[in-house]
C-alpha cells in the first residue's frame, strides 16, 4: 500500500483491523457473486431485454457507413501500395545491381 492510501485511510478514520475486515467481507460478497448463476432462459430474457433498448441504425445510415468505410480502406491500402513502391525502389537504386 503507497503513502497516498494510507493517508487517505487515515482521513477516512479506518484502523488496520477495520480494512482488514472490510477487505474480507469484500472478498467473500465477490466469490459470493461469482457463485450465483444465471439460468439459460433468464440470460436470453436479459439478452433480448438488452437488445430492445438499442438504437439500431437504418439501412440509410448503415449503408452509407459501408460506404463511407470501403472508400477510406481503399485509399489508405493505395497509400500504403505507394509508398511501399516508393520505398523498394529506392532501395533497389541505392544499393542497385
């Protein structure tokens, strides 16, 4: 534990025997957590629960996206060609046959 914690610790009025107790209980409410499991069916609930609250794009939007993508890989892949091509021959000059 660095200086900064124990001071705040200190602030906060906390003992050594009070972290230790609340570092304990800390442990056992989480592998309580972890012990408790979701039911399948209960999962998909939450799942389609979940799903329902997003804001799903429309096919406007989502096409225009693709677009907009596809053209930004296709230049920067040129980009990238070009330089490389660049690159090799100059090398191929530099050091020549």
């Amino acid at each position: 534990m660095n200086r900064q914690m124990k001071r705040m610790q200190q602030r906060q009025g906390k003992t050594a025997p009070e972290r230790q107790a609340a570092a304990a209980t800390a442990r056992r409410t989480a592998s309580q957590e972890k012990r408790k499991r979701t039911a399948p069916g209960q999962f998909l609930r939450e799942v389609r629960q979940e799903l329902r609250k997003v804001d799903w794009p429309t096919r406007e939007e989502t096409t225009s996206y693709s677009i907009v993508v596809l053209v930004t890989v296709i230049v920067l892949t040129s980009f990238v060609f070009l330089v490389d091509l660049g690159f090799s021959k100059a090398i191929v000059n530099l050091f020549g046959n």
